[in-house]
C-alpha cells in the first residue's frame, strides 16, 4: 500500500472512529421511519398522512412507511406509539381525537401529553355549522331564533364524543340552546339524516360539508377558526357574530412520537417538516380536504395539544359527558 492510499484509508478510519476513537453515531435518519395513521386506510386522515409524508420523505431524504393502525378510537395506534423505542423511527400522525376530544370524554390506557412527544403540526381545517337547506334558516340570528322556538329540535354528529359532538355542546354552553344530541356511528348516516330532516343541524369539518353545500342540499351558517375560508367567503366566523371561544377550533392533524425523544431529533424533524408545509406542493394536496398547512415548533404544537385537550376536558364536565362504559 503506497503512502497516499495508506494516508486516505487511516483519515477514513479516523473519521469514522470519531473523537476517543468512538465510532460515530449513523446520521439520522438512516432507515425507513414508521408512520402510524390511527384511521383505516383511505379516508381523509389516511390521505392527509399519505400526502405529508410523500414530501417530508423527500426533504428529510428518508422513506416514511404509513401503517394504518384503525380500532379503538385511535387507541390501538397511540398504544403502539407509546410503547415504540423514542428514536425518532416511529412517529404517529396525532389528531384532535386522539389528542383532545377522546381523552377528554374517557378514560384511556395512555395520556395525550405526557406519553407522547411533539414533533408539530400539519395543519387544520375549519368546522362549519350547517343545516338543513329546507329549513326557513338563512343565517346565525335565525338559527338562534328557529332552535329556540320549539322543544323538538336536535342535532346530528358523527359519534359521541367526536368534535362534531362537543362543538354543539359548547355552542350550546354559549347560547343557552335545548338542542338534542342523536349520535352516529361516523359522518357520512349523520349528514344523510340532516339531509333526510330527522335532525336540524351539524357540525362537521368543512371538507364533509363541502359536497352538499355546493348541490345546495345544506346551508352553511358560520365556520370556525379566525378568518373566513377562501371557499366560501361570504360565511362569517364565529367571532364577527359576536360568539367567543370558536377562533382556534379546527379539525387539526400534527404529528407526535413517543415520550422521551431526543431533542435534536425532534429538531430534525420539525425543521423539514416546516420545509415541506410551505411548499405549494403539500398546500396543493392539502386543499382536497380543505386542509391549510399551519407550522409550528414542537413548543408550540404541545401548548396547543394542552389548550385544545383542556377546552373540552370543560365542556365534557359542564355538560355531563363521560363516555366510559
């Protein structure tokens, strides 16, 4: 061996043996990262972690392999989040179920802050209050004043304890309305119903709704979140009606490992993740489920976990709703 190749091999060798002549540790991520989706394939949350991680592969030069884990109400796939090694190789695409509205209304094998670590949000869409395109209610004012005009007026979600359910009950708390609660076992019975007349009114995310507000069949009344959609701009948001707590309830997605994640894998994360939501790309595919892209640092993603978790924790215990058999 010549003295050039001799000197090549030994600064490969030194470089690989790193400081102490320890051997340095594998660049992350340097195998396919597992993505645990808490629904059954082909549905809108499969779809969303589907789309997310096409992109965050390609920024994060990683293969992100989605693992639909459904049953329980998310409890299966939180279940196996949790008991996953915290090496950044298993990640679970969390969501307002999962993370706020099931804990809040049950008891669960896993807690939805302290088991789980932050990695940041994808984003949310917005809830629309709709109803009925037959009844004589064309906007916030009549709606208050049809649902307080009789005693026999009720409402459809897509399940008790799901945020279609526990958005009624608060704006129920906030307007002092008798609207009754009929729940179904998902969204598509629940709005086939409204559409049917045997309930009067829905609270469902806004990609739901959006078929049947645009055949005219339902009419939407208000929306969620802090500003109007680009979709349907002539509807207001529940604040410029005068109606507070309504400003940041979205039907949101984020992402989320197990407890105790080194923090700068989690780093690694969050930053090609942010990468990929302000691409045009994802904004583009995410706009099939009326998704806006809504970054965020793990710091930020875990306050809005507690908020949102904590909001119905309050809701669930005003109204009386404690869903553990």
């Amino acid at each position: 061996m010549d003295r050039r190749v001799f000197l090549m091999a030994a600064s490969a060798a030194a470089w690989a043996a790193g400081p102490g002549g320890l051997r340095a540790q594998p660049r992350y991520p340097d195998r396919p990262i597992t993505y645990v989706v808490p629904v059954a394939a082909g549905g809108g949350s499969d779809y969303v972690g589907r789309a997310t991680t096409t992109l965050w592969g390609k920024a994060l030069g990683a293969t992100f392999v989605v693992e639909n884990h459904g049953g329980g109400g998310g409890v299966i796939a939180c279940q196996k989040t949790l008991r996953s090694a915290p090496d950044g190789y298993t990640l679970m695409q969390g969501y307002v179920a999962t993370l706020g509205t099931s804990p809040a209304t049950r008891t669960l094998p896993y807690d939805p802050i302290k088991d789980f670590t932050s990695i940041g949000m994808i984003g949310g869409t917005p809830n629309a209050l709709i109803v009925d395109a037959n009844l004589p209610v064309r906007n916030f004012r009549e709606f208050v004043e049809f649902m307080k005009s009789g005693p026999h007026h009720n409402y459809g979600s897509a399940g008790a304890g799901s945020l279609t359910h526990l958005l009624m009950e608060l704006l129920k708390l906030k307007l002092g309305l008798s609207i009754e609660h009929v729940a179904y076992k998902g969204i598509a019975p629940a709005i086939n119903d409204l559409l049917g007349g045997q309930t009067q009114a829905m609270f469902p995310g806004l990609a739901a709704a959006v078929p049947h507000l645009t055949g005219g069949k339902v009419r939407a009344i208000a929306v969620t979140g802090e500003q109007r959609t680009a979709k349907y701009p002539d509807v207001p948001t529940f604040k410029e009606l005068g109606v507070d707590g309504f400003d940041d309830i979205l039907q949101w997605y984020g992402v989320s490992g197990p407890a105790g994640m080194d923090a700068g894998t989690v780093g690694v994360l969050n930053e090609s993740l942010q990468k990929v939501l302000a691409n045009p790309e994802l904004e583009k595919l995410l706009e099939v489920e009326a998704i806006v892209p809504m970054a965020m640092t793990p710091a930020a993603f875990d306050a809005y976990v507690r908020k949102d978790l904590a909001r119905w924790k309050k809701v669930a215990q005003e109204q009386s709703i404690k869903l553990d058999a």
